[in-house]
C-alpha cells in the first residue's frame, strides 16, 4: 500500500517526507485554502519538492465536465503531465473521466462515499478511486467496508483502478485497508505521526537508555563509549 501525505503545506510535507516511506501528495481545494496564497504557487513548490516523478494529486473546482477537461489541462501544463488530477464522481465528474482518459490522462476519482461510484469510476478509467473513509463512518455507515468493497470490485471485474483510501481519523481505519493489501492510502501529517506514536514504545525506549547510562554514564552511546 502506498502512503500518499493529504497536505499542502511545504514545511510540513518536508518533515513527512524525511521521517516516513512517503510515495506522493494529494490535495484538495480546502487543504489548499489552508495555505492562503495563489494554489499554483504552492502547488508549484511542492512539485519541485517531490520532483517531476513524483505523485501530486490535484482536484479540478469546476462542476461541468467539459470545465473540468479545460481545469485539467491547465493544470498538467503547470505542474506536469503525469500530476493526477482529482475528479469528483458526479455524473458530470464521470463524463469528465471518461474524456480525461481516453486522452491518457492520469485520473483520481474523488468525494467516493459509494461502492457504485466507486464502480462507475474504474469503468470509466480512473487510474485511482478515493473513497472517504471517514467521511462514511461520521454517516453512520463503514468506510473500510466500502474502500474494501471497491476494491475487490476491481479485482473481480478486472479493472486496472486502485484504491487510494482517503480521509483518516485513526491508525485503525489505515491498518486495517493495509492487511487488506488496497493500493494507497492518503494521510494528514497528524494521522500519520498517530500511526507510530505509542507511549508503550517512549518508555521501553527510555529505559534501555536508562540502564546503558547507568553503566556507561549520561549521554554514553555506543559511539562514544
Ligand atoms: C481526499 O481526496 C480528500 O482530500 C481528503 O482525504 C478528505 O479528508 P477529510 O475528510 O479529512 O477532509
């Protein structure tokens, strides 16, 4: 499963990149929002950050399909042809999937609350397929039993779409769609410190530091014994 960093903010980004096994960044209007200047200009910085290999994710705003298919095209011209660009699954979104991919465009079928939409936007040649995990759960429903469900409708139907699992709350929600074996998941920095954060893991820590110190002396390491 690849580990795709939800975020926009360059600092930040940076730090996950240099911590965790990061494979590319997603955004969407309102994590774009968040940053407050002209989202090309961010969106340009991260780019460069990540490279022009690298997986950047960036959502279309308008809600006719021939719109977004314009929106698209701009925004491979700006940040690169292989940038996959985000496309709600409406009605209007799936038009403009279809149109996108025919074209060879890489597609993220995005705002996935449903299996069918999930469906719909593989057959329609979405590269990848972001169902809201919890997003769903909040309704009542069960986001990892949908991601789950979409995917293995991909499986089952032959369609080349991965799943990139999408809104994380906990570290459970992402173990869970990992031992599933789903293609992605995207994470905000916050939910991916969760994912390794354990006090039970600070204190056996702490205590073999402890006890080396306490033949070795204060700030003894192997390098300096
Ligand atoms: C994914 O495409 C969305 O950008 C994102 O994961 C939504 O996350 P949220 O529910 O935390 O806003």
């Amino acid at each position: 499963m690849k580990l795709i960093i939800d975020y926009a903010n360059l600092e930040k980004i940076k730090e996950m990149y240099m911590y965790y096994p990061v494979d590319g960044v997603t955004t969407n209007p309102s994590i774009l929002a968040k940053e407050n200047r002209n989202p090309y200009e961010v969106l340009k910085e991260i780019r460069e950050f990540i490279g022009a290999e690298g997986e950047l994710h960036v959502q279309v705003i308008s809600k006719i399909a021939e719109d977004m298919v314009e929106e698209a095209d701009k925004i491979r011209q700006e940040l690169g042809d292989n940038t996959y660009i985000k496309v709600p699954v409406t009605k209007e979104g799936l038009k403009a999937i279809k149109i996108l991919a025919k074209k060879g465009v890489n597609v993220t079928a995005t705002a996935i609350y449903t299996q069918m939409q999930g469906y719909l936007a593989g057959k329609a040649g979405a590269k990848y397929a972001a169902p809201y995990v919890n997003r769903i759960d909040n309704l009542g429903a069960n986001g990892v039993k949908v991601a789950k469900d979409i995917h293995d409708i991909y499986v089952k139907n032959n369609i080349e779409t991965e799943v990139i699992a999408a809104s994380f709350k906990n570290s459970q929600q992402v173990l869970e769609l990992a031992k599933y074996g789903i293609g992605a998941a995207t994470i905000a920095p916050d939910v991916m410190n969760g994912l390794i954060k354990l006090d039970a893991v600070t204190c056996a820590v702490d205590a073999f530091i402890k006890d080396f110190e306490s033949v070795c002396g204060e700030n003894a390491t192997m390098l300096n014994i």
